[in-house]
C-alpha cells in the first residue's frame, strides 16, 4: 500500500521502519529535519508536512501527541486529506479522549475516509519490533481496508466494537494503570533506596516476586543506569493521565490513586524534568527526601 506515517517519534519511526520492512511505500511526515533524514537512510521517502505525501495514498497511520496534532495533520492548513486517495483509510493512534476520537471520526468519515480509532500500547521497544498491541473500533471496512498496516506494526489488533471512540476508551484505562504502575515502581525503588537496599538486588528480587509489574521491569532499568533518554517522557503522562481524569471527572467517578499518580509527574515536570523519561518521576523522592540515584549523576 501507498501509506503516510505521520509522526517520527519514538513510537512512530518504529511503526515507520516496520512498514517499509514489510514490502510498503511509505512516506514518513515530520518536521524534524534528524528522524526524516534517519527515514530516508533506512530506505523510505519523507517530507515535513503532511500536505507534502503522494497524491493518491492509501492509508494515514497518525502517530502524533494529541487530538489536536492529529487533526491538523489530516485536516489543517498543510494536512494530509487533499493528498488521500478517495476511501483511503486513517488509523488514527494518538492517545486522545474518546470524546475527541469520536469527534475526529465524524469528520474523518463526512470527508469519504474509512476511519480507525486504533490507540497502541508497546513503546518505543514494541514499536521497533514491531509487536505493538493496537486497540481498535470502527466499521469493517476500514478493518479490512487497514489490515495490511496493522500486520506490519502490531503483534496483535482487538477489535473492540464499530464505534469510534471505544479503542480510545480502553486505551485511557490502559494508560490509567500504567501511569500508576511507573509511579508505583519508581516510589519503591526510592524507599528501598532510602532504606539502604542495594538497588540492582532490589529491582533483580522484586522482578521474580509477587510485587512485580511490567513497567517495575521495563523502567527500573533506567533509573538504575542513570538514563533518562525519553523513550516515553514524564509530559506524556502528565497528559495522558489527565485525559483519564478529565473522563473521570465528567463520569462523576471517583480516581484517587490516579490523581496521586498525576501530581506526581505533574511535580517532576513543573520542576523543569518533563522531557526526561517517565521513570524519571523518581525524581519527586530525590528532590523530596535527597535520596543519590544509581548511574550517572543527573541535575
């Protein structure tokens, strides 16, 4: 297929890599000068906006921060849809509000595009290797008419209903455990730390016991290194649990723990670290209590 993948970030370069591995013309849409340059030594076309892709393309993945990036990208001044081929379908994959995902839907669709609200889980690892898991919803055409795309960036697809805004649903209560989850790892590994355990036999333990959790495994090994290289920033989970909370909140239901776990990458981040990697909320403790973080020495 003829596809645009628009965003070459940490997620959406991996996503980018692995279609043209599997056989696709891809053109990458960024406006970095450094990822489409990366792009095009790996054998594909890019351009900077996406007003820019081939006449005629087939399908959009949409690998931006936001609704709003998402929808200028496809529908602003320099977006992709004049360059959509008619029934091109648009995988639309930012992590946004249902609200917004129905909303971009409705527009997708009164503009002739087949639509997938399609969320991924998987990082910038699973996106590399190509074994995102995609959350989906809407019509079956657009399944169909996405399902090249979707073989070549996940390992699995759910197919969660023909409704825009249900992929988004299950991706916010995705997002909703994983925030929590960091902040939950990155607080034990600083009492432990506090206490006088020594760190590595702290996380090699804990990952072979009960207390375990994917993320104490995935990113505790980034404080332990001393590498805040953002693979996913402490800012993404400044939105993304805000978005769970602002769903929460128009549900009149109640998210203690979840708000806990917002101020505390909200701390981090208005204390100048939200760029560094989400583990790095660690740093809450260490500004809190000057607990020495293993690796090299950050400021």
């Amino acid at each position: 297929m003829k596809v645009a993948a628009i965003g070459l970030g940490s997620m959406g370069m991996g996503a980018a890599l692995n279609l043209l591995k599997a056989g696709h013309d891809v053109t990458g849409v960024d406006p970095r000068a450094e990822p489409r340059d990366g792009f095009v030594a790996a054998g594909g076309r890019a351009v900077a906006r996406a007003a820019d892709i081939p006449d005629g393309t087939e399908a959009a993945l949409v690998l931006v921060v936001n609704a709003q990036q998402t929808e200028a990208a496809l529908f602003g001044e320099g977006g992709a849809l004049p360059r959509l081929a008619p029934g091109a379908v648009v995988i639309a994959s930012a992590t946004v509000a249902p609200e917004a995902a129905r909303a971009l839907a409705v527009k997708g669709e009164a503009a002739g595009l087949l639509w997938l609200d399609a969320p991924v889980s998987g990082g910038a690892k699973g996106a590399r290797e190509g074994t995102m898991v995609v959350m989906a919803s809407g019509s079956e055409a657009a399944f169909t008419r996405a399902e090249p795309v979707l073989a070549a960036i996940g390992r699995k697809t759910w197919r969660l209903g023909d409704a825009p805004g249900i992929g988004s649903t299950v991706k916010m209560v995705n997002q909703l455990l994983a925030g929590v989850h960091i902040a939950a790892a990155a607080e034990a590994t600083a009492l432990g730390i506090r206490a006088g355990a020594d760190p590595k036999m702290l996380y090699e333990v804990i990952t072979t016991a009960a207390g375990n959790s994917w993320m104490f495994s995935d990113r505790v090994p980034h404080i332990l290194d001393g590498d805040d290289t953002p693979r996913s920033a402490v800012d993404i989970f400044v939105k993304d649990l805000g978005i769970v909370l602002d769903a929460a909140r128009g549900m009149t239901f109640p998210l203690p723990v979840t708000s806990a776990a917002h101020q505390l990458f909200l701390g981090v981040s208005a204390a100048g670290h939200g760029g560094r990697d989400d583990a790095f909320v660690i740093r809450f403790w260490q500004m809190l209590a000057g607990i020495d973080l293993p690796g090299p020495r950050r400021t």
